[in-house]
C-alpha cells in the first residue's frame, strides 16, 4: 500500500487492532456480538473529513484521465460538501451505474467498501479494472448524509444517525409558516434523532418542487407516497440521477440482525432485494404516470442474482444471505429512481451502527469486504455481459426469503 493511504491504513489498523477485544465474543462465521459493557469506537468509521481527505488522495494518485471528483451538494446543517466520483461519461453507450452510499448516517460500511473500489478504480492497472473502466460509467456518492454521520454522546454510548440535522422551515419552500413537516420528519428530541430521513424525501417526479408544487394533503403523507425534496441531501443525489441517467442504480443500507429463513438459521450477513415498490402503485404528476417498467424489473433481479451467486462461491464466509422483505415505498432513492427507468439493487448490510446495535469492529471488516465483492463482481459483471446470461427467475426461486428480525442473544 503507498505512502499515500496512511489514512485508510490507519483505519484499518484500527479495525484490525480491535479485534481481540471482541475475541471472546460468540463466534464464527457471522461475526461477535458487542457485549454490553464493551465500547464501540466509532471514530474507527470514516468521519466526513475522513472521507474528504481520503477522496482528495485517492484524485492525487488517481491514473491520467481516469477520475473526477466533485461537489454535487451541501449538507443541511453542518454544509458538509456532498461530493460524487466519476469514472466514464454519461454520453455514452456503455452501461451506466450510480452507486450511493450512507443515506442513513448511521450505515456507513458502504462507504468504506466504496472507497476500497474508488481507489481500485482510480489506480490500479490490473486488466480486469481495466476491461471494467473501458466497458462501464461508475459513478459514486459515498456518504449522502455526511452530517447524519457526524458522531454525538447519548447517554448509551457514542453515535451517528439516520436523519440529517435539518429543521423543517417551510418558509425556506415560500409556504406558510404553520405547514404542517412532511411524514419523515422528526423534530428535535433528546436523543438528537431529529431531522429528516433523506430516504423517504424522493419523487419519480423528478422536477418535482415543493415550492410550486405543495397542495393541502402532501403532507403529511404516508410510505407508500412519494417524498418531496425537501432536503438537499436528496436533491444532490437527483441531480447526479439526472446527469447520469443510469441503468443501474445501488443503494447501501445496514440493518438489524436476522437470520437467512425459516429452514435456516445462520445470522444474516446481506439483505438484497431489487424491487422497492409495487408494479401497481403508479405515482401520476403533471399527467405524467411512473411506475416499475417490467425490462428495469428484470435486470434490477438479475444483477441481485449475480451478486447473491458472487456471495455463494467458493469458502466465502458471506453466504448467509436472503431477500429483504418486500415493501412499497416510492419516497426513497432506490423507489423513484426505478419507476425511472433505473434497474435497482438494495444492500441492507448487518451491523447497524447504534449504541446496542453494534457488531464490533472485526465484524465490520467483513461486512466491508462483502459489499466490496457485491459491488466489484457487479461491474465486472457489466464489463464482460455475463449479468444479462443470468436467468432473472433465480431472483424469485433461489434467494431464500422470509427471515423475522432476531434479537441480541444477551437481552
Ligand atoms: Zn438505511
């Protein structure tokens, strides 16, 4: 490794230097719980400036012409810049992909194992990351919600968060000043768990624009209803959407413990899932209809097959995966940009990053090399053609599905 990537060095030493800490934690293959009385380090994650330092790096070293990094947005509170990655064009005939990485910012291992493949993506001269970067755009927001993931002491411990840190102001929006905070909107509180959830702040619509567009009864709304961009963390993300206008678009989430289905019991390590709203909600807009059209359907199940094979293969310690369960929400990313036109593949990685919902860090280092297996494999897999082979109906016949939420074994 150079010289230049002490930082991500020192992470993972970090992580690596963790590690007996949670020894004596149960136990293989799926990774130690956190015991109670143990602490979580959470400055081992990427902070915002972390991630700016490591990109600004990375764009050092990067490979002649290779890629472009830039501010594609401000935070909400702190006006962290909210920067994207590009590696290809958006004119172009090759396949097109947009990965997004820490909506919640309190899910961050999408954003390491982004930054893994950034680096790759950036430097390497390997002809398989070639062959990807000739065949492929990739573009990357890792980190949406950079002031989600800023860390705060609760009584429990040190934490991050799912929401921004924006206040509902609806004269920002030129409404009245008693309109009511959109459904997802969660005010200040001790906890400091206020703001909005970003992921349930999109429209199909995409010029959407609460300003002219807000009539009594938007809000509040409810999940199976769209969002209304009212945070500029998701209007950053749909403006990389709409310069880009990709084909596929990956989400990266982190949840809470389950196992992989009723016949199996193994701890889950990934959730995937590639449809996130029904085929008969239809979301209409100035007389515009969105909804999933069934060819976006097809390869969204074919590119989570081709990862779920990836997982499969081999002695990977990453084989406990399932389908997440289905939902109906139109009001995030990954729903609106799929009634769009965009193939979509949702990560929901174990681990949540909550005081009590931790895994420990050595856990985290393989959910880190999970998603960066999903994510490579899956570029590779648009570089030769082999995720159109894939027979989209492995998605629905071969994924296990159905696993109910377990708790700690401890409490
Ligand atoms: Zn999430």
């Amino acid at each position: 490794m150079k010289k230049g990537f002490s930082l991500l060095l020192t992470l993972v030493l970090v992580m690596s230097m963790s590690i007996s800490v949670f020894a004596e934690a149960q136990s293989k293959p799926n990774g130690p719980w956190i015991q109670p009385n143990q602490t979580v380090k959470l400055e081992s994650w990427a902070s915002p400036e972390d991630l700016e330092k490591a990109l600004f790096q990375i764009n050092d070293r990067a490979r002649e012409g290779r890629m472009e990094l830039e501010v594609v947005g401000h935070s909400a509170t702190y006006e962290y810049p909210i920067y994207a990655v590009k590696f290809g064009e958006a004119d172009t005939d090759n396949p097109k992909i947009f990965i997004q990485t820490q909506i919640h910012g309190d899910e961050q291992a999408g954003t390491e194992a982004s930054l893994d493949l950034i680096q790759q993506l950036a430097m390497s001269n390997h002809p398989d990351i070639r062959e990807i970067l000739d065949n492929v755009t990739v573009w990357f927001i890792p980190m949406l919600n950079p002031d989600g993931a800023v860390v705060f002491e609760t009584p429990q411990g040190q934490s991050k968060q799912r929401q921004n840190l924006q206040t509902w102001d609806p004269e920002e929006f030129g409404l009245a000043e008693d309109t009511p905070a959109p459904w997802y909107y969660r005010p200040d509180s001790v906890s400091r768990e206020m703001g909005f959830d970003v992921n349930r702040d999109f429209h199909p619509a995409l010029e959407f624009d609460i300003s002219t567009d807000y009539t009594a009864g938007l809000t509040p709304g409810r999940s199976t209803a769209p969002g209304f961009y009212v945070t500029p963390e998701a209007r950053a993300s749909r403006a990389v959407f709409e310069e880009l206008q990709p084909d596929l678009f990956i989400d990266h989430h982190h949840r809470y413990s389950n196992v992989v289905s009723e016949d199996d019991d193994r701890l889950n390590t990934l959730q995937v899932i590639a449809q996130v709203v029904r085929q008969d909600n239809v979301v209409e807009h100035n007389g515009v209809e969105y909804r999933v059209d069934d060819e976006s359907l097809a390869l969204s199940k074919q590119v989570n097959s081709l990862v779920y094979q990836e997982l499969q293969k081999g002695n990977s310690p990453f084989g406990a995966v399932s389908r997440y369960p289905d939902v109906n929400l139109p009001g995030t990313a990954l729903g609106s940009y799929s009634m769009n036109g965009a193939a979509i593949m949702l990560y929901e990685t174990r681990g949540q990053q909550h005081p009590g919902g931790h895994t420990g860090q050595k856990a985290n280092g393989q959910y880190i090399k999970q998603s960066y297996i999903g994510l490579y494999e899956t570029l590779r897999g648009f570089a030769t053609g082999d995720v159109y082979e894939i027979d989209p109906a492995f998605y629905d016949e071969e994924i296990p599905y159905g696993s109910p939420r377990i708790g700690r074994p401890n409490n």
